[in-house]
C-alpha cells in the first residue's frame, strides 16, 4: 500500500528519486521520463548551492559544454509543464538555462573556463619552465622523441607544458619557437643525410661502413621512432597524418625523394616490406610463443641477445627488424656478448608492449 499520494510530494530532488522507488504512484508510461529527469538533477542540485554564480557556472560546465547542450538535454520535458510532479523541475530548468546562456553571452562561461586553464597551468607551471628550457638548450633536442624520453614524459604531455608556457611565460614560449623553427631544419638535414645512405646503399648495395647493405641497415636507415615522431617528420616534409605508417612513409619518399623514390619503392616491394613489417614488439608474446627456425629452438636466452643487440646496435624494434635479426643470429651469431639477465629489459622507452 502507498504512503503518499502525487499531491502529498514536495519538489525537491530527493524526493524525485523517492518518487521513482515506488514511494509514490508512478504510471508506468512516465517512468522513462523520471528516470531521464534524474540524470538532470544534479543541475539543479549545483544552482540551489550557496556559493558564487561563477562556482556554479564552473559545476555547470563539468556536466555540459555549453547552453545549447544543456537546452537539448531537458527539451524532451517541455511538453510536461503542467505536470503535477515535473512541472516544477521543468520551470527551474527553464531558469537555469537563462541564467546559463545570459552568461555565455555576457563571456562569464568563457571567463570560467580560461580561470580554470590558467589554474591548471600554474600547477605544472614550475616543471614546464624547466623542460622548456632544457629544451631551448640542449644542441641535440631536435631528435625530439629521445629528449622526451630523457624526461620519461610522451609528446601529448610536453605540449601541455609548451601550451602553459604559452600563456604564463611568453618570453620562454618565443625562445621555444625560435628553438622549434631551427630544430624543424635540423631533423630535415638528419634524416636526409640518413636518406642517402640509404638511397645510396640500395644503388651500390654496399653499407657506409663497407659491409653488404642489408634489410636491417636499411631500417635503421628509416625515419624511424616511435608514432608520434614518425608524424613529426612528416609534417616537417609537407605530409598529411595518416594512420598506416607505411602510407605514411611513401608520402615521406614522394615529398623528399621524388628522383629516387620508385627505386625506394621497389626495393620495399622486393623486401617484402608490409605494414605488418613495422608492428612494434610484443615482448610477451616473444617470450611466451615458442618458436623453431629449420629444427632450432629459440630459447630465452636467445631472445634477450637478439633483443640487446637490436638495442645497441640501433635496429628499431618491429617485427621484421626482429626476423632479421633473429635470422643473423642463427646464420652468424650476434657479436655482443651474452647477457646476464634472462629477459631483455629495455633501457629506453620504445612502442613495444611488455
């Protein structure tokens, strides 16, 4: 039996959610509706709050992003002003959104957000000075993705730190984009000098260092790092950002090689080269899968050599260059000395998943 009847409940929002648990009558038509008006509760919840229009403006924006999101939201109750239990919330929400938009017209929903992005800002505000200015200093940061790694941080949180810099320090930000503007010409001339050896090596078939050129030589060769490094060189080239890495790379060729890049093409092509080719390592699947090559079995301990030697020696760690590597090891053996520890611990981050 019923305690209440509709007409016996206050509006407040306890008693929405008491409405809902049977506390009172609810036709089960108009359950659907209840139970989408809870999800909007908590704005009145933040309006009925004693503290200041720009806290509650503040609240407001962590549930939605602007007043026309908010509008849309509770529009689906509009038809239930006369409502005997909704009506009332729908009256405030109507308040609400006046006070919500008056306040984006007047900038104040603006002036919130810039407020917290600033607060945001000052709290990482003393680390990123300092990488910002290591950065600026240090001869050798236009290899960008292994300063970061010095740092131990990736490229999404150093351009948090360059956009704090941006607003709490524009002398620092105008020396980081003098900086930028000559590393942007530095990782050019690098990874061109590294495309010549390469064009160079598939023309004479021999390594800078007088050894057969190899596939392995040749990867090392690539304008290779980890994704987001891969992006940055090819925008430094005019490219767009595409997902597949080997697309990528072709644009690479096409934009800075247009004279030798059919001769690139067609040695990737011969190589086999795919974009399965350039999936970074699995450790745990190298380590767990057991494999035999022409009745050998790879052994841990085998693993952890090629691996070490791929390290030491530069070889990008994805699955070809392993392959490769691997196939040395069993034809030649690797001429770095056995490591001591069963399983390759790396001593730089790579995109490798342990």
């Amino acid at each position: 039996m019923l305690k209440k009847s509709i007409a016996d409940v206050p509006v407040n929002i306890k008693n929405l959610t008491d409405y809902l648990k049977g506390e009172v009558e609810v036709k089960r038509d108009n359950r659907y509706k209840y139970l989408k008006a809870i999800s909007l509760s908590k704005v009145i919840e933040v309006f009925d709050n004693d503290c200041s229009l720009y806290e509650k403006i503040y609240q407001l924006n962590l549930i939605y992003k602007n007043s026309k999101e908010f509008s849309m939201a509770f529009s689906q109750f509009l038809g239930y002003e006369q409502d005997p239990f909704l009506g009332s919330f729908v009256k405030k929400w109507k308040d609400i959104y006046e006070v919500y938009k008056d306040c984006e017209e007047k900038g104040i929903v603006e002036e919130v957000k810039y407020l917290v992005k600033i607060q945001d800002y000052f709290q990482v505000y003393s680390y990123a000075k300092f990488l910002l200015d290591s950065y600026v200093k240090d001869s050798s940061s236009f290899d960008t993705a292994s300063f970061l790694d010095r740092f131990g941080i990736d490229f999404s949180s150093f351009n948090y730190c360059v956009c704090a810099i941006e607003t709490l320090d524009p002398e620092l930000y105008h020396e980081y984009c003098l900086k930028a503007e000559e590393n942007k010409e530095k990782r050019k001339e690098y990874i061109l000098s590294k495309t010549d050896k390469l064009v160079n090596g598939i023309k004479t078939g021999i390594a800078e260092d007088g050894t057969p050129f190899t596939l392995v030589e040749f990867l090392k060769l690539l304008p290779f790092s980890d994704n987001d490094c891969v992006k940055q060189i090819i925008n430094d080239f005019g490219g767009k950002n595409k997902n597949n890495y080997l697309l990528r790379l072709y644009e690479f060729f096409r934009n800075a090689y247009p004279n030798d890049c059919s001769l690139i093409l067609d040695y990737m092509h011969k190589k086999k080269l795919t974009e399965d080719s350039f999936r970074p390592l699995n450790l745990n699947e190298i380590y767990k899968i057991k494999v035999s090559v022409d009745g050998r079995v790879i052994t841990d301990e085998d693993n952890t050599q090629i691996l070490s030697y791929m390290e030491e020696n530069g070889i990008p760690m994805v699955s070809r260059a392993f392959i490769e590597t691997r196939n040395q090891f069993l034809n030649n053996g690797l001429s770095n000395e056995k490591p001591k520890v069963k399983r390759f611990i790396p001593k730089t981050k790579y995109t490798i998943v342990n």
